[in-house]
C-alpha cells in the first residue's frame, strides 16, 4: 500500500522535472502548472505527506482544454483521498478510505469505475514513499520504516537536495505511480480534485516489506500511454501496471511515523550499526517538548554521577505517536 510520501519540489522545479518528448517535436516539452482552488486547500512542499495532504499530479491537458493536443500533459495540484462525486455535504466526512484503491476488481467499483471509464487517468508525483515492514508478525510500534525511490545517478542522494542539479537541469528521477482522480462540487459549486493510488499484490524483492505496492510507471512511455486516455482505453492502460523492477530503498526513522512531524529528518538514512543509546541499540525519539526536557535534565544528572554498566532491557522505550496499526485501510469503498 501507500500511506506516505514524500515531495519537496516547488511547482517550478516539478515542471522542470516532468519534461516530456511529443513525436514531431525535437524539444522536450515542459507541462505548465495549473493552480486549482481546491476548496481553499493548496499544495505545501514536505517530507511527509499524508492523506488529505495536496500535491500536484501529471494529468492529460485535454481534461482541462479540449482544444490541446490529447499527448499534451499538465500539472494540477490535487488531494490526496478521492471523494466521491455523489457526496453531501462536508468534503471531510463521507466516512471512506479512498487513498489507495486496489487494481484487482478497479473496473468494476462504483466508486473508481466511473473515473477510469472517463479517462481520468493522473500520475502521482513525489521523490519517494513511506512504507513500513508488515510481513513479520512485530508489534505495530517497532515495525521498521523504509523510504522508497527510483534507482538515481550515484552523485544524487535522496536525503541532500544540493545533490539533486535542479538549476542545471533536473537530474532527479522522480518516482511516478498511476492514479485516477475525480472532481466533486460543494454546495456553493466550488471544485475540489482529488486522487487515488492504484495498488497491487507485491512481486520481487519488496515482498519482504509489504504485501501490498503502490503501480510504478518506470519509463515515460508507460506515463505518456497511462495519461493519454484518447488513445489507449481503459483496459490496455491497467495491463499497462506491473510491478516495478527497478525501485531501491533504505531504512529511515520511525519519527515519519507521526504525520505531523514534518521534519528534514525524515527521509535521512539510518545508520545502522551506531550504538547511541549505551545498549548498541537505536534510539527512540522523543516526539514531544516534555519527554526532549526530561531527557536533558536526566543527561545532566547522569554526568554528575559515575556512568554505570548498561544493562540489557532497562531502558524503557516510548511508544510511537502515531501508530501504524491506526494506519487508513485499503478501500472499504470497492463493493
């Protein structure tokens, strides 16, 4: 499944990064930035972006302007969690869990059916996602996080953006997942976009992680063919989804366990071996201002008297702000 992800580009640097090549034209084209009002919702850059969060999505420029050409793309910021277009009411409570909507029987749902019949096809952007090891039966609080990416140039590091050359010419190989959205109005006739990430049962070497994988697009073919919905029908874009091959990952802190922390710190490396509790154990990190004071209070004392032995199972460990067992499900929406 996808449950967070991480994007910290600005729409201009996004635009430079999603060039595309169109047949007839020697230049690659760049899709413009279409900023939607979104019921007052609006997109902010962050290493951990969580459902409801907004991000711009890659989209066929036709949904927008029938006149363009059908290959012409375009982003448009959009929310994450797809409200149903037959909604009442407060956009926040239709009491569904539609981040991720599965591939299996996503024709036939009363809810996505709809939306891929229409063509509305979006690719999902972001520089990598979340996602927690839930194959090995452990409590929800110690499953280990991982941060997902598109294999990148060996100069490039995931965590140091100074890496990424943005000014000279996007380097950075953005990770792209296939998606549909749909628009709903509110009472006043406001639009809001919104999205869904396809998922399917997991093959290869990320089966070790999770049962569950958000649908890669690897190449921008398989983004060109996902979007261009006049072209390629609905049934030959979803045999279009197959495990990715290529995406690397690595294990970060457990601190993006709690969605309200935005911190750089997220999509940072472990680094395993280090042992910086006394025990060679990693460290829990206090998420809150209380729990940093009494840790610093507790250091000074412990300086002021003779350091004694670490023994093993004497530190107590906090427990995770945020769960993963409180973690959204897939999609109780699919009938």
């Amino acid at each position: 499944m996808c449950g967070r992800t991480c994007l910290t580009l600005e729409p201009k640097e996004l635009e430079s990064c999603c060039k595309y090549s169109k047949t007839g034209h020697s230049k690659a084209k760049q899709p413009h930035y279409r900023n939607e009002f979104n019921c007052g919702k609006k997109y902010v850059p962050s290493f951990n972006v969580a459902p409801t969060d907004v991000t711009p999505v890659l989209v066929a420029a036709v949904h927008f302007d029938d006149s363009v050409d059908p290959s012409d793309q375009l982003l448009v910021p959009m929310m994450w969690g797809m409200v149903p277009r037959w909604h009442k009411g407060d956009f926040r409570k239709h009491g569904l869990t539609t981040n991720n909507c599965r591939l299996e029987g996503l024709a036939f749902s009363k809810l996505y059916g709809p939306p891929l019949a229409a063509g509305q096809r979006c690719v999902i952007l972001c520089e990598g996602f979340y996602e927690w090891q839930t194959v090995k039966p452990m409590k929800p609080s110690e499953r280990p996080a991982f941060f997902v990416h598109m294999p990148q140039e060996e100069k490039i590091k995931m965590e140091d953006k100074s890496t990424w050359q943005l000014e000279h010419g996007a380097q950075l190989q953005l990770l792209r997942i296939a998606g549909l959205f749909d628009v709903w109005n509110d009472d006043n006739g406001d639009k809001l976009y919104s999205y869904t990430v396809i998922t399917f049962e997991t093959e290869g070497r990320f089966a070790s992680i999770h049962h569950r994988s958000p649908a890669i697009l690897e190449t921008d073919a398989q983004v060109a063919d996902w979007l261009d919905f006049k072209r390629v029908p609905a049934n030959r874009a979803l045999n279009l989804l197959q495990p990715s091959e290529t995406m690397k990952w690595y294990r970060v802190s457990n601190i993006v366990n709690n969605s309200r922390n935005k911190s750089d710190q997220c999509n940072k490396p472990l680094v395993e071996g280090k042992p910086l509790d006394g025990c060679g154990k990693s460290p829990v990190i206090p998420t809150s201002k209380m729990m940093q004071s009494w840790l610093i209070v507790k250091k000074r004392k412990n300086n002021d008297t003779e350091q004694k032995p670490c023994v093993e199972g004497t530190l107590k460990k906090e427990p995770e702000s945020e769960p993963l067992d409180k973690k959204p499900k897939l999609d109780p929406a699919v009938p």
